[in-house]
C-alpha cells in the first residue's frame, strides 16, 4: 500500500510539472540575400573567371546555383574593359586577358540592377623552391607533413597562399602567410593540418603532393586570413563574414594573382 501511495503521488507530481511546461517556439530570423562573387586572374595564360552565386535563408537547401544574365567585364591598368562571356550557369570567363606582374585590374558586375565592383594588382612572382615531406610526431602520432621554402623579397608587404592536394584532391584547409616576421629571409614553412582524425586523408608513402603558391595583394591576403581566422582551430571568436575586396554589398573576393606549382611523391 506504501509503494502504491508512493507511486500515485510521483505520477501527479509528473503530471503537474507536464502541465507547466511552455512550448518555446525559437523564430529564427533568415539574414538578407547576398551576392557571392569570387573571381581570379593569374599570370598563367587564359586565366580569368568569375562565378557568382547567392546566399539563401537558413531554413534552405545547400545547394547554390550559379546567377546567370549578369554583365561581367575586367580591365586591364584602366583600359578597356573586356567582356566575359558566361560559360556555365553563373561562370563567366575570358581568354583574353593574360594576367601581368604589377598591372591592376578593375572588376565590373551588373546584374539585377545591382552593381560591383573589385579592385586587384597583380603582385611580382616569389620563387616556390622547393616542397619536401617531413615526420613529425604530433599528439603522440607519427604524422607526415608538408613543407615549402620559398626566399622573401626584400621589399615589404608581400603575402601568399599554399594550395596542397594530395592525389589530386584538394585540402580543405587554408594556408596563408606574409612577411611581418620573415621580411627578406629565407623561409620554411609547414602546412599544417589540425583535426584531421581520418586515416583515409592522412599522407602516406606513395602519395603524390602538389603545393601551389599564390602571391597576393593585401586586400586579398586580408580576405583569407580573416576566412582561416574563422575556420582554424585556435578560433573562439563568433563567426563574422570574411572581409571582402567587393564594393557594393557582395560577399566574396576578386583576385589577381600569380601561381606556380610542386609535385613530389611521398618517399
């Protein structure tokens, strides 16, 4: 009779609190639609495009297809301002414009009655001299990891990033440096992946690396460090939109830049 008398008043007690309980209904507020344009130029021959896409509310798919009708043109040191002919949804490019060490170009977009803008300069190219595999031993693991050496110029304010792929395929992480601290010297510098707990993305022997290196103007260096900022893995920052290079409201980036390319094979 006690453990009847006992059980009652538990399944009242619950019944009571049941009835108090208040359905919270969180309105999450979808941010205004945005322009995302990224564009590059390169010093190699034929490389220049532009992709321009849409953000969507957050109760959407992640799916974002390209915006097509746009009028794209860049402009070489102030020219004449070439036309880029879209050559999938939302892709448009050219190959008449070959990208030159120290020339800027003037990005121009219209689309929807909406217009952008981006302002870029070719930086001169800094020799990537070699790349090399390295064991290291990191959180008690045997890990192999990436290197590159480069020598910095003696002029100030230049900045880089490192493209790795191992067979073929991209890494997900970006690597960006300057010159702040290596102004004028030789440098090595690691690339380093964090959180990569998955034995199928490790870097093994027999693996093929290619490291591609990027010279960039501040404004875009800018760009993607404050991208590895919000990614890395020191980051306890709230999460805030890269700074862009693109005027009129678009989110995204315009780059020129030069490129050059390693491959090894893991030993």
């Amino acid at each position: 009779m006690k453990l009847f008398t006992t059980l009652s008043i538990a399944a009242i007690m619950i019944l009571a609190y049941s009835s108090c309980e208040k359905v919270i209904d969180i309105k999450l507020r979808d941010a205004d639609q945005k322009y995302v344009i990224e564009g590059n130029i390169t010093n190699e021959p034929g490389q220049c495009s532009v992709s321009i896409t849409q953000t969507k509310a957050f109760s959407e798919d992640n799916n974002f297809p390209g915006v097509s009708g746009a009028t794209v043109t860049v402009s070489d040191n102030g020219g004449t301002a070439i036309p880029l002919v879209e050559t999938g949804q939302g892709i448009y490019t050219t190959s008449i414009i070959n990208g030159a060490p120290g020339h800027t170009y003037t990005l121009k977009i219209l689309v929807n009655g909406k217009t952008f803008g981006s302002v870029s300069t070719l930086p001169l190219p800094v020799n990537l001299d070699s790349i090399f595999i390295e064991d290291r031993i990191l959180f008690g693991d045997s890990t192999k990891i990436v290197n590159i050496t480069y020598k910095d110029p003696a002029a100030v304010g230049d900045a880089y990033r490192f493209l790795q792929y191992r067979n073929n395929v991209q890494e997900k992480t970006v690597f960006v440096n300057n010159d702040d601290f290596t102004n004028g010297n030789a440098v090595t510098t690691q690339l380093l992946v964090f959180g990569n707990d998955d034995d199928d993305k490790k870097i093994k022997a027999g693996d093929s690396i290619k490291v591609t290196m990027q010279c960039l103007d501040t404004p875009v260096y800018k760009y993607w460090f404050s991208i590895d900022a919000a990614t890395g893995e020191s980051n306890n920052a709230t999460p805030a939109n890269p700074v862009t290079n693109i005027t009129g409201g678009a989110l995204g980036y315009f780059s020129a830049h030069t490129t050059q390319s390693k491959t090894v094979r893991v030993p």
